[in-house]
C-alpha cells in the first residue's frame, strides 16, 4: 500500500505499442525509433531513467500483446494470463459462462485458389475491415455455424470473439499476423477447430460484402482464424494493489480487457480505431481529462506502430510515432507539468514489431522514466532501441516489476 504523499503523485504509462524495431534500409539503416521526430520523447528520455525490460515471459510469445501489457501493469502473466479473448470478450460486454473457453476470431484474407491447408495468409487484418462490414460477415456465420455451444460475437474491425462451452481441444495456436505471407500448412489447429475455418472460407469466399469489398480495390475477409484461447481471468484490484485510481484508454478490445479485470475506469475515446489512422490528438486530450476528473494513474496505450508493422507501413510508422510524440506525450506533459509538482511519465512499447517480418518479438524493449525535478541526466538524446541498450545500464528481466521500479521514488 502506497503512503499519502505517493497518493497525490500523478503518474501516465504511454504504450506506443510495437514501437521498437530493427535498422532496416529504406531509412538509412535506422530504426523508426531513430529515424522519428520526436522532440517530447527525447527530452523526456534525457531528463530520465532509461532502460531495457523484458515485457514477455520466454514461452509466451504467441500472447504477446496480453502478457506484455499485464506485465506493464504490474501483473505477472505467469500467474495472470488465461489468454487475451478472454480479455476482449469482457471488453464487448461478454460474460463468459462457468463452462466456456474464449477465443479470438480473426477475419483475414487468405488466398483463393488452393485446398485450404495450402493457401497462404495475405492479411491478419482483412485489409483492416471496418466494422460494419465485418459485423455482418460475423453475423452470418453465427447463423450458419453457430450452435448452442459455439457462439460468434462481434468485436471491433477484424478482431472478433467466439465462445465455446465445454472446449476440449490443446493443440498450439499461432497468430495470424506472425505468419503473414507464408503458407498456412504447419501453423493451422486441428480437429473442430480447423473444420470451422474450413466452412468459414466456403461461406465468406462469395458473400456479397466481400465482392463489393472487391469491386472497390479491398482485401476480401475470406476466412476466420481461430487462435488464443483462455478461460475467465481473476486480475486483483488495481485499485486495492497499488493504492491507485487507475484509468485505462485504448482502442483495441484486449487493453480495454485488462482495465476492466484490474477494476480501472476504461475510457472510450472518439474516432480512435487502433491503427495508424486513429485519433491520437483526441487520445491525449482523454487522458488528460481523466486526470482532471481524480486519476493517479492513467495508461494509454496506441496500437498504430504495431498495426504499421505488421502491415510492413515503413514511413506510416515512423509518422506514427511522430503523431503520438506530438498529440499525446507533449500535451499529456505540458499538462501535468503546469498542474503538479509530483509526476511520473512512463514511456515504452510494450514489445517490438518488426517491419521486416511483420511480427511480434520476445526482446527486450526500451523504457523511460521521466519525474519532474528529478535532476537526472541520462545522457540518452534520442530515444531508441540502440541508444538505451548501450548507455543506461538498466536492465529489468522481469516486465511485471517495471512498475514497482516506476512507483520506488
């Protein structure tokens, strides 16, 4: 339990999720860490702690995001994580029965022509469907394949829900989006798994919603693919664990899981979409105001380098990070600097995304600590992979310490 004073201190985590990368050619063998302008960040970063950290257990890559952001809150996904569908069933408002298994359920493009266990994976994200397409194409195959224990449940843009009672089935799931351009055969689950995604293809190969999305130049969504599957999670009280009236903004049905686990307040934002089109400036001006509203502790989190980087957007992620440098950190900064003596800005990604695979990675990632007064000087100018892996000397092996690291003034 937190003293008094530490009660009073405001403190943001800001996940600009899959930010970190690999130097890659087409910018001068940079990364996009170090190739964008992001003034806020770097003095945030030479005015701070910097470190690297291990958000992800070794073993829990194919959960990447939910164990990494467990992690960042504080949460040892050893002991924590049940998978992430559980997480983005609770964010659609899902109750998940005494008996039921979660699974997410990808709308993607896979190719046409082949036997299905030799097509190949075009796109984990169905040309990042929008909703109201991809709810009627969920829709029709719950008419169609769902049943009284298998149930289709409409979540935001390509990433879905299916609900499965009395699930017995423990093969090894893979993520769509790390096996992006490569032949499905080796990475698809088996028995009545594998028979849904089959029928899927058959009923959404021809729908009408994906020959219009043809006729107009887009990614058909010509497949469901099942992965991720867990049980209800029991996330103690964030509140109660830290001493802290926490807050949570973000997109994506995953993050907004979490936050209502660990019993935070979770923030709808307008126009946010969790990709590279988002509304960054509308993210900052939330968070802002949940700290107006009586917040200690406000965790925003963006999913657009991540969905850059998957999509293999070289220029749209380096502008990405630019965007959340410019409309969330500078004016999220700028406020708490003008408003209180005692904060903290934690900055990182929660895990790389490589633009030269399109996947997540295991690594370690770059964080910085910034609290105001502190009179450190980290001597890191530009904030990235490189740069804090050779200059500042902290290295945390266990992400779900992080946190503790941040509150131990």
């Amino acid at each position: 339990m937190l003293n008094n004073k530490q009660k009073k201190q405001k403190i943001a985590v800001i996940i600009p999720d899959g930010m970190a990368d690999l130097k890659i050619p087409e910018l001068n063998n940079k990364t996009p860490m170090q190739s964008a302008n992001k003034p806020c960040m770097d003095f945030l970063a030479l005015n701070g702690v910097c470190g690297m950290v291990e958000c992800i257990p070794g073993g829990m890559i194919s959960d990447a995001s939910a164990t990494a952001n467990l992690s960042i809150l504080g949460y040892d996904p050893e002991i924590y994580s049940r998978g992430r569908s559980p997480l983005e069933a609770a964010s659609i408002g899902l109750e998940l029965r005494l008996n039921d298994t979660a699974l997410r359920c990808n709308l993607v493009t896979l190719s046409e022509e082949e036997p299905y266990e030799e097509k190949t994976i075009i796109d984990h994200s169905a040309d990042e469907i929008e909703t109201p397409e991809s709810s009627g194409l969920i829709s029709v195959l719950n008419q169609e394949l769902g049943t009284d224990k298998i149930r289709f449940h409409t979540g935001i843009s390509y990433r879905h829900c299916l609900l499965w009672e009395d699930y017995e089935n423990n093969f090894k799931f893979t993520g769509p989006h790390d096996i992006l351009n490569k032949k499905i055969k080796g990475y698809l689950p088996a028995g009545e798994c594998l028979e849904l995604m089959k029928k899927s293809f058959d009923i959404l190969k021809n729908h009408g919603i994906n020959k219009k999305r043809i006729e107009n130049s887009k990614r058909p969504a010509n497949s469901i693919w099942l992965w991720s599957p867990g049980t209800k999670p029991a996330l103690p009280d964030f509140r109660t664990k830290r001493g802290l009236d926490g807050s949570v903004i973000a997109a994506v049905d995953l993050i907004k899981g979490i936050g209502i686990y660990a019993g935070m307040n979770v923030v709808n934002v307008e126009g946010a979409t969790g990709n590279f089109h988002t509304n960054y400036k509308n993210k900052g001006l939330a968070a802002i105001k949940e700290f107006e509203n009586g917040s200690d502790f406000v965790f925003i989190h963006v999913e657009a380098p991540d969905e850059c980087g998957h999509r293999g957007e070289i220029q749209n992620k380096v502008k990405s990070i630019e965007n959340i440098d410019d409309m969330i950190i500078k004016p999220v900064y700028d406020y708490l600097n003008s408003k209180f003596e005692d904060f903290k800005i934690l900055i990182l990604p929660d895990h790389p995304t490589y633009l030269s695979t399109g996947a997540h990675s295991y690594n370690p990632a770059p964080f910085l600590i910034y609290k105001k007064n502190s009179g450190i000087n980290s001597g890191i100018s530009n904030f990235n992979e490189e740069s804090v892996s050779e200059k500042s000397g902290v290295y945390i092996k266990d992400g779900y310490k992080l946190l503790d690291f941040v509150l131990d003034n």
